[in-house]
C-alpha cells in the first residue's frame, strides 16, 4: 500500500514538473517575445540607418526633455528593432526597460473599435444602425438649436468621431461625465443622453469621447464587462499579458514617470510615483483612453491587423473587416480642422474606423506610404502600420503635451529612411 501510495506521488510530481516545463517553453518561445527576432538586413533594413533612430531619442533624453522610450521596428512578420532608452525617471535612477508599462491613452481606441468590428462580424449591428437601438439612453439627443433636421448619430459615426458629440474638451458638461471615476459606464450613457450634440452626427469630424460609447457598446452586445471581453477575446489570446486598465501593485515599479510638455519648448514634471486609482480597476473602462501596455503587447496587436486579423493561428478578423477598418471613410465635405491636423500630423490623411489612415503622400510631407494607418496617444505613444512596406513601428514615452515637439513626424521619417531594400 506504501508503495502504491508513493508511486501515485511520484507520478503527481512528474506531472506537475512537465507541466511547469512545457509552460515554461510556451512563454519562452510564444509569448515572452513578441515576433521573432531578425536581423535588420535581413528584413531589408540597414543597422546604420537605424541608429539614427535612436539618436533622434537620445537627443531629447540628453535635453531634458523627456526620460527614456522604448522603441520597436518590425518588418516581414519579424522584429528587426527593439531598444530602452534613457531611464524611467529624469534622473534616471534607473534604466528604461523594453518591459515597462506605459499609459497608453488615445492608443486604446484602435482596441475598443477592434473589439465592436469583431462583434460587427458576428451580425450583432450595422454600422449605419442608429446608437440609441441598442443604447436607448442616447435617445432623442439633439444639438441645442434644432430645428428637427438630422438624423441620430451612428455607429459607424462614433468609429469615426463624426457622431456630434463636441471634441475633446469643448463642453464642459461632456467634461464632467468622463471624469467622474465615480459612476458605472452605463451610469455615463445616462447622464450623457441629457446633454445636448454639439452638431448634427455626419457633418462635421470632432475627436471626441465617442468611443467610451463604443466600450459600453461592446458591453450591451456581448453581455460582458467590458474589459473582461477585451481580455477574454483580445488579450489572452494574443498572449497580451500586461494590458488592461489598471496595472497590479506587483508590477507598478515597472510604470515610468510622466511629465508634460508646454509651449514654450520646455519641460515639466507631472508625477514620478503611480497614482493610486492606476492601480485599481476603475469603474467605468474608459474605451477612448484607459488602457495600460507594453511594446512587447501593442506590437503583437498592431502585427494582428497588418495581418489581416490573424497572428500565431489566432484570428480576430476577418482580412475584409481589416480592410474596412483602414479604409478613409470621411466623405469629401468633410474635411479634418486646419488648426487640428498640423499640430497633430494629420495633413494627408482621413479618418478609417478608429485608426487615422494616409491618403495622399504629397499632402503629408512625409517619407510613407498611402494606405498607412495608426494613431497616438496624450502621454506620448504613437503607432503606424504599412501594409505596402509590411511594416509595424512604435515609439512609448511618457511625456503628455508631447506635440509640441515633432517627435511623431521625426520619428516616421527616420523609420522610413531606414528602409533600403
């Protein structure tokens, strides 16, 4: 008996030891990388080239005018380019870490509008099917001046910020529902059903809170949390480990800190320890900007779509849905706001299903690629996907106000020259 009790023993151990082994494996080779490596010649971009890349970084680290940054480059399915530069802190007390994690802000949209284009697929909407069908809090909303004309806003309108809701910052009333950490997403589509559109839904392009609807949209359709369909559908099977909306205690030392830029050229500290409600599950996701990640995670998504919604035998979408998603959908009598598209370098480019998408090179006056397409975020990350070069790029800083530095369009140019084959 002693001996079958042993054996029964012995066989739980090896178990349990091949089971930690082949975990083990599965992270190193999956997902503890994000692509596999390759040279930059390999991938037909030159090493030399590329420093130029990093010296561009250095240059503003050197001036003090941010801490560090976390690049990568890939190209061909592989990653050629992945550096930490600088520190977390302007001290640099430590050293940036291609691990850290960064506040992503406006960089969760392309996730939110991934996440309802996947819901889209299943048949749950049309695109053109009015918000208030499936969110009837949103009923009945008009602009303060109606005379009755215009149609409610869609959801094709909230993926392209042509919905009527006022821009960023435009109406302080909208201001309030959004920064209210208090209340539920479906307590925000309450309060937000007695404000007033600022014009009538597909007449005019304003960046706005819209896609906060979206998150509770994708609430609505999939009978789920919000951030627990982004985990459940996107997240885990893309081996994306460190995003989500908070981030836990243990990795909190791994957030570096954030300053802000002003217009005078100079920079200011805004705070160097996480606040505390980073990291907590807030009650209200924020779809438009409230995520945290990591180079290593954001490549594997943006890799998903140009793709065409597959990475590792994981699909999200469709390579149709894909291409819809990056296809300029703003009509000809809407244009981008002149004093909106310098400062954040969109001259030449229209507006897809939640990513900004290239439309004319010339116009741009940058080194690319019509059919690129991307996006920012306010604490200083940036992304852009070339399906013509097969190319992912991502720079993540930590510096809010970053635009008044040309550091996105530095960045795509240099990125850019760096191809020679």
């Amino acid at each position: 008996m002693n001996n079958v009790l042993v054996h029964n023993r012995l066989n739980s151990l090896l178990i349990t030891l091949a089971i930690c082994l082949c975990l083990f494996l599965f992270l190193s080779n999956g997902f503890a990388q994000a692509l596999p490596k390759s040279s930059p010649e390999s991938v037909g971009l030159s090493t030399q080239r590329l420093l130029r890349v990093d010296a561009l970084f250095e240059g503003y680290i050197a001036n003090g005018l941010m801490a560090g940054a976390v690049v990568a480059i890939a190209r061909d399915g592989r990653l050629a380019h992945f550096e930490a530069l600088g520190g977390v802190d302007m001290d640099h007390s430590r050293p940036m870490t291609t691990d850290a994690i960064f506040r992503m802000a406006s960089m969760t949209k392309p996730i939110t509008s991934t996440a309802i284009l996947m819901l889209y697929e299943e048949g749950h909407f049309q695109l053109e099917d009015p918000v208030s069908w499936y969110i009837p809090e949103l009923a009945g909303m008009t602009i303060e001046s109606d005379d009755g004309a215009g149609r409610e806003m869609s959801i094709r309108d909230l993926l392209m910020h042509t919905s009527g809701l006022p821009g960023n910052g435009q109406d302080p009333r909208h201001n309030e529902i959004w920064t209210n950490l208090e209340v539920t997403l479906q307590e925000q589509m309450e309060i937000l059903g007695d404000q007033p559109l600022a014009y009538q839904p597909g007449t005019d392009w304003r960046y706005s809170e819209a896609t906060n609807v979206l998150g509770y949209l994708v609430e609505v359709l999939s009978k789920k949390p919000f951030n627990v369909f982004l985990e459940e559908r996107i997240f885990s099977p893309l081996g994306m480990l460190d995003t989500d909306f908070y981030v836990p205690r243990l990795k909190a030392h791994r957030l570096p800190a954030v300053y802000g830029g002003t217009e005078e050229g100079t920079v200011e500290e805004l705070w160097v320890e996480p606040r505390e409600r980073e990291l907590r599950m807030p009650k209200a996701p924020r779809g438009t900007g409230g995520l945290f990640s990591t180079a290593h995670d954001y490549l594997r998504f943006s890799q998903m779509l140009l793709n065409g919604g597959e990475l590792d035998g994981v699909r999200l979408l469709s390579p149709k849905t894909v291409e819809l998603m990056v296809t300029n959908h703003l009509p000809s009598h809407i244009e981008l706001p002149e004093n909106y598209s310098p400062r954040y370098g969109l001259n030449g480019y229209g507006w897809g299903l939640g990513v900004r998408v290239r439309t004319s090179l010339s116009e741009s006056q940058l080194l690319g690629s019509v059919g690129e397409y991307g996006w920012a975020g306010a604490y200083g990350t940036y992304f852009f996907v070339d399906p013509h070069e097969d190319l992912v790029a991502i720079f993540l800083v930590q510096l809010r106000n970053s635009n008044v530095f040309p550091i996105r369009r530095q960045f795509n140019n240099m990125v850019y020259q760096s191809i020679v084959n």
